[in-house]
C-alpha cells in the first residue's frame, strides 16, 4: 500500500479497515485486532490497517517510534500466539504529518485465524468474538486449490477417520483457553472444522492436517507419514542393527513415542572431578536431539514422496533426514541463519506449537546449537539438498 492510500484509510473514521492506536501499550488488542483483518469477515479481499501513535479521530499521538517498537510489532506475527501465522507487514511511516507505526494485514487464505484460540473478527467499526455460525462461514471462505497441502481435503476418507477421544482429552484442551472451552456450545463438526482438521465439502471430509494431527492411523491416508528409526552397531549402513522402530501415530503420539525413543538411546558417562562430586554427562544432549527431530517432522514435506524420515543412529553420531528440501524464504545458501526461516506445513507448526512441542518459531536450530556447545557436543552439520535436509549429531568426546 502506497502513502497515498495508507492516508486516505487515516483520515477515514467510518472505515471497519481500520484501527488506530495511540501507544502499543495493550499488546494482547492490537494481537486480536491482527487476527481480525486476516479473517476478513466482511470480504473485502483487502487489507486491514492497524495505525499505532495515533488518536481515534487519526490526530498524532506524539508516540516516539523505535526500532524496538518495530521489532516488538513485527514479532507478533510469529511468536506463536496468533495461528496460523499471518502475514503483515510493519513500518515507520510519516503519514499527515505524523510519524507513526503502520501494521498491514493480509486476508488469509485459510481462514480462521486466532489469537490464543479465540477467533476475532471485525464487526462493523468494533472487533467481536466469531460466534460458530461466523467461523463456520470463515471456514467456507478457504481458496479450494490455493490451499496448502496440510489443510486441503482428503476427499475419500470419512469424517469417522479422526480420532474423536485425540480431539477432546488432548488436543483442545492443548489449544484453547479453559473458559473459552467452558463456554463453548458448538458441536464436534463445527470445532473441527474451526481446527481446520476438517473441509466443509460436501461431504464434510478430513483435512491432510486432521489425519496427521489426530486421525486413527494417519498412514493408510499418508504413507509416508511416519520416522524410521535404526540403531547400528558400528559407523556405516551396512553394520549389524541393535534396534529398529517405525514410530507412527497421530502427532501427539508420534511425538511422544519419538521423545522417549531418544531419552532411552542416551547414554551417560560417569565423570569424577573430585572424591565427592560426580557429573554424568550425555553422549547427545537430549534438548538438541529433539529440536532437530521436532524440525524435520515440522518441514518435511509430506507431498509427492513415499519416505519417511529417517533417524539413524550410529555409534558415532546420529543423522536424521527428512524429505524436502529448503522452503519459501530459506535457501541452501542462507539455511540456519539467524532470522531466516520458513514454513511449508504451516498448520501442522501451529498444531505442534498449540501441543507445546513449540516453544517459538525460528529457534529450533539455534537451541539445538546451543545445547550441543553446553553438553561438550560439536556444532551440528547440515546437509542442505533440493529433495532433502539431513542433519548429523556427532558424539561428544
């Protein structure tokens, strides 16, 4: 959006486009006021308009834009609280004569979007809670062939294919406030299509995102779904294997079988510094092992492929691969880089995010990192392809 057009939406008081704020004081208002423009209730097709260091009728507030203010704007859009991520633009504009913070919102594609599990639209001038007639309006409104592979419908499979007890006991419980939960009359169609683990249709049918996040048997609709595990004894493919597991699953768990696959695979070694001290030390810290993994259920793609992600473990390193290459933003030259990160399974982050398998987005190698300089590990090294990413974890000496 041009000056022109962002001045014009200023000076327009009458707009439901528009929201104006005279500080960033109330963090969690401009987050549903976000989440509200990328709904796009009305159906403009247009973004929405969230002016900070201004007063309700579009006069300067006087607010002193920082470059922290900049970057506490633009890290709303990805610190997990807002799913699935929306994509806004923030900048320091001097607009009437007034300097001032411009966010803009984009429509989403695949609507609902929340903030903290509530959906917020807009309602005239005012932001509102979707009521279940309004989500399952915003659920109709996603682009059939623009949508990406996680929440596209699996049209030969029944509803009946997701698992109902995964649904209630794990994961809403998961993703949605407790009072929200507490007052929540919708029926159990209506939730999941809101989760997006369901297509509207007709028929109603399960989502890519549904199958994989709480289908009964998330393989016999995705093949590839699943982690092939190998303990080897010795250093090549070719040694005698210790140990072999498919681990297969809806997402919670798979992650979980995953999570206790690695604690029982680290060994520790005694280290004596003094008569009365002793420090056990693992062989891989178990923080890295799981950022890495988590990455690769995270990125892989699930698209045009038979194979699973392979997690090898060595006696002198372990390696995991998962099929796709880099994504969107991320190329082989700027993989790990601070700051540089993608998503070609958006859903599917928001989902793990919302299970707590996510704590922020972007920082998953970094942590890894960290924790391999902390344990005594070496750095892990990267192998960056078009048709896969493999990471390998060597031992600590």
């Amino acid at each position: 959006m041009d000056d022109i057009e962002l001045e014009k939406l200023l000076k327009d008081i009458e707009s439901d486009r528009v929201e104006r704020k005279e500080s960033a004081g109330d963090s969690d208002k401009i987050r549903q006021a976000i989440c509200a423009f990328a709904n796009d209730m009305p159906g403009h097709n247009q973004p929405g308009v969230i002016f900070i260091g201004v007063t309700d009728d579009g006069s300067c507030a006087g607010l002193n834009i920082t470059d922290k203010l900049l970057l506490t704007l633009a890290n709303m859009r990805s610190d997990g609280n807002i799913l699935p991520i929306p994509a806004m633009t923030v900048q320091k504009k001097v607009l009437c004569g007034c300097e001032m913070a411009v966010v803009v919102v984009q429509p989403a594609d695949a609507p609902p979007v929340r903030f903290k599990g509530t959906t917020w639209i807009r309602v005239g001038p005012r932001r509102a809670i979707a009521n279940s007639d309004e989500e399952r309006r915003l659920s109709e409104k996603r682009r059939h062939k623009d949508l990406p592979f996680d929440v596209r419908p699996v049209e030969s499979a029944k509803i009946n294919v997701l698992d109902e007890l995964i649904f209630r006991q794990i994961y809403l419980p998961s993703a949605v406030a407790e009072d929200v939960l507490r007052q929540n009359q919708r029926t159990l169609e209506d939730q999941m299509l809101a989760s997006k683990f369901a297509h509207p249709g007709p028929p109603v049918c399960p989502t890519n995102l549904g199958i994989l996040s709480i289908g009964k048997t998330p393989t016999d609709w995705i093949p590839c779904a699943y982690i092939q595990f190998v303990r080897f004894a010795g250093g090549t493919l070719t040694d005698p294997i210790k140990t072999s597991n498919e681990i297969r699953g809806p997402l919670p768990e798979l992650l979980m079988k995953l999570d206790e696959i690695l604690k029982i695979n680290i060994q520790e070694a005694l280290d004596i510094t003094s008569a009365d001290k002793e420090i056990r030390r693992p062989d891989y810290p178990l923080e890295a092992l799981q950022q890495l993994a988590r990455n690769a259920v995270l990125h892989r793609s699930y698209e045009n492929t038979n194979a699973p992600i392979h997690l090898y473990w060595f006696e002198d390193r372990v390696e995991i691969q998962n099929p796709g290459g880099p994504f969107g933003q991320v190329t082989r030259i700027n993989f790990g880089k601070k700051g540089i990160y993608d998503y070609r399974n958006l859903h599917i982050a928001a989902v793990m995010k919302e299970l707590g398998y996510v704590q922020r987005f972007g920082i998953g190698i970094d942590l890894a990192r960290k924790a391999c300089k902390v344990n005594g590990n070496p750095d892990p090294d990267f192998a960056v392809e078009d048709a896969f990413v493999s990471v390998t974890l060597r031992r600590a000496s």
